[in-house]
C-alpha cells in the first residue's frame, strides 16, 4: 500500500479496535498497531525510516540515524566483543533484532571476517517486511550466510545483538492523578484520537515518592521478550550470549519523583514531539528503556549478567580510540558522538548477558554499573 494511505487506513484500523474493545484501548495496544500493523504500522509500511541529518536523506523521508548509520567504526567496534563472546560460547551463530537498514549486519559480517572469526549463519529477525528488503539488498554480498526468521526457533545457540528494539517495545503508560494510579488509554473522539484515564492495580515497580502527577511507563512487553530470549539460549545445548545497546536508565532513575513526563517521545524528519496519537503510522513512537526490569527477567530465566555500561564507556573498552586513530575526519567527528556524554556517549547504555558461568566481557572491563541496576 503507498505510504500516502497508509495512516488514513490504520485511523480506520485502531478505531475498529477500540469500538471492538469497549470504546477504550490500552496505550501498548494502541503503540502495538501504530508501529507493528501488517503493512500499515510505521515499521510495516514503504517509508522511510534511517537516514543521516542534514542530508539528501532527509528528502527521501528518514526520520532518525542509529549509530550504525553514524559510521561503520561503531560495528567494527562491536564486532570485538561479538568475536569475543562467539569464543566464550564456543557458537558460530549471531542473532539480530531489530536490523534497521542492514547495516550493522553489514559492518558486524565484515569486520569478523577481518578479524577471522567464523560465523556460519547471521540470523535477523525482523517485523517488517520493506525492511527486509532493504536488508537483503545491503547484504547480497554475504550470500547465503544471511537468513531472515519470523518466529524463534525452540532453543538457540550463538551471540544475539540487538541495537534499538528494546525501546521500540510497546508500553503501559500509568498515570497518577490526585494521588489515583490510572492506566491512560486512547479513544476516539469525533474522528480524532484522545486520551482517556482508567482506575488500575498497575503500579509501577518502584514507589515514586512525592504527591505531585506523575505519568510514566512499565514494559511488559520488554519483560516477556528477555523472559522468551533467555529461555530460548538456556534451552540449548551450548547456549550463548546478548548484548543490548539503548537509551534508558536503571530503575531508581527511571521513576525518579522529577522524571514526571514519562519517556515516550516520537521522531519524523529528525524532530521529535510528545504527541504519539497525532499522524499514527507515519512516524516513529519509543519509550527509554527500563534496564532493571530486563535484566531481572532475563536472570529469572537463567541468563547471567556479564555487564551494563554507557555506550561511550563500552565502545572505549571495546578500543573505539584505537579505531579513531586511522579514520578520516568525517568518522572521528561522528564516532565522538557515540561516546561523547553529551551525545549519545551516557543516554545510550550496553547490557549484557550470557548463559552459564559469567566470564570478563571486554566491554564491560571498565566503567561496569551492573550494581545501579
């Protein structure tokens, strides 16, 4: 479907399901369709998403860079420690969700190889189908060594990366009005997406101290996917590792009494607003993510955590300085940006796991905050 129609349909679509569910639809429900709805949702249609910023991307309708569009030295800087772990866990297999573009697939396959690492199958697993395309354009030159997966298999083995999906993952919002704790949902008023508050027994994990409102998020849908991955690792025979690199914050800070606002921010034409219910299907809507609550579930499952780090400690660790040394200018000055606290060297943060005995992952071999968790 062109991408001019796209949002009309899904309108259309999400009031459906709110008419089919009493009037009133849960906000991860509401975030599930916007992102997720077959050939409609903003990662299931033909727009584009990833782009660098000022450029002709922009034209072409990118909304928003990852570090792998930044520059290729953040793959090649990651690929040391997914070398380091596939020699751990004795796997040959990576796993990638979430792939964007492809091109952190592209910059991980070749780096290894450089580095004379064998990989024998670099799964992805993504949602959208436009997506996929371009992935595979991107990586024609790995040939049969790419392979796309729409379910997980009953036990995996290998070294899983993900770069950006665990804030994509819809969440409740919770909000508290007067001192009432109430899930915010979304109706349809007059044609028009609103919001509109309901008495709950959802709290967030931790108390948040103080009377003032307060509006923030909790992340079941995050909690059910590390619970499924780490099962899926633990299940097989020689299980592996995951390394998850994104914005958020432990648990005391995530619902600190001053973070009143929640996180839920949209981003269309490298801006970003606050405004998830406003052109549905044709931009992006993320939340920061809980770094707490996933490793708990990922230890419920039997993963044991190798480390939590900020991105620009974790790159340093992983020898991005050394990197920078041969790069061109264009590459140091986007590379800083990863590790810059300004930038997205502190937001970002790397956690990790692995199955079985913990062992010294060399990104987290300074600078380890797994006790803040």
């Amino acid at each position: 479907m062109p991408p001019a129609l796209a949002a009309p349909v899904l309108q259309t679509h999400i009031e459906a399901a709110i008419k089919n569910n009493g009037g009133w639809l849960p906000f991860d429900r509401f975030m599930d369709m916007a992102l997720y709805a077959p050939g409609l949702g903003y990662y299931a249609n033909d727009l584009r998403k990833f782009g660098l910023f000022p450029s002709e991307d922009v034209a072409s309708g990118s909304d928003f860079v990852t570090a792998p569009e930044l520059t290729p030295l953040f793959g090649q800087t990651l690929a040391k420690q997914v070398a380091q772990a596939l020699q751990q866990t004795q796997t040959t297999e990576i796993w990638e969700f979430g792939a964007g573009s492809g091109v952190l697939a592209l910059q991980l396959l070749s780096a290894l190889e450089q580095l004379g690492q064998s990989v024998t199958c670099y799964t992805i697993v993504d949602l959208s189908g436009s997506l996929r395309q371009r992935q595979q354009e991107t990586l024609a030159v790995f040939g049969d060594k790419v392979r796309w997966a729409s379910e997980l298999p009953d036990a995996m083995q290998g070294v899983v990366v993900g770069n950006e999906v665990l804030d994509a993952m819809p969440v409740k919002l919770l909000a508290r009005v007067k001192g009432t704790w109430y899930e915010r949902g979304v109706i349809n008023k007059d044609g028009q997406f609103d919001w509109q508050d309901r008495l709950t027994e959802l709290r967030p994990p931790l108390e948040v101290m103080g009377e003032h409102d307060y509006l923030t998020e909790i992340h079941p849908q995050a909690e059910a996917f590390m619970r499924t991955l780490a099962h899926k690792l633990t299940s097989s025979e020689r299980g592996g590792a995951a390394f998850f690199i994104d914005y958020g914050f432990p648990e005391a800070e995530y619902f600190h009494p001053q973070r009143h606002m929640g996180t839920v921010m949209c981003h269309q034409g490298h801006k970003a607003d606050g405004d998830p219910l406003a052109q549905v299907g044709r931009k992006d809507i993320t939340a920061h993510v809980n770094f707490t609550v996933v490793a708990v579930a990922a230890q419920d499952e039997g993963l044991n955590a190798l480390g939590y780090a900020s991105q620009g400690r974790f790159l340093l660790n992983c020898g991005l300085h050394l990197a920078l040394e041969d790069a061109d200018l264009p590459n140091r000055a986007n590379a800083m940006k990863l590790i810059n606290e300004h930038e997205m060297g502190e937001l970002f943060k790397v956690i990790g796991f692995c199955t079985g005995e913990p062992w010294d992952a060399i990104g987290f071999s300074a600078g380890d905050r797994t006790h803040t968790l």
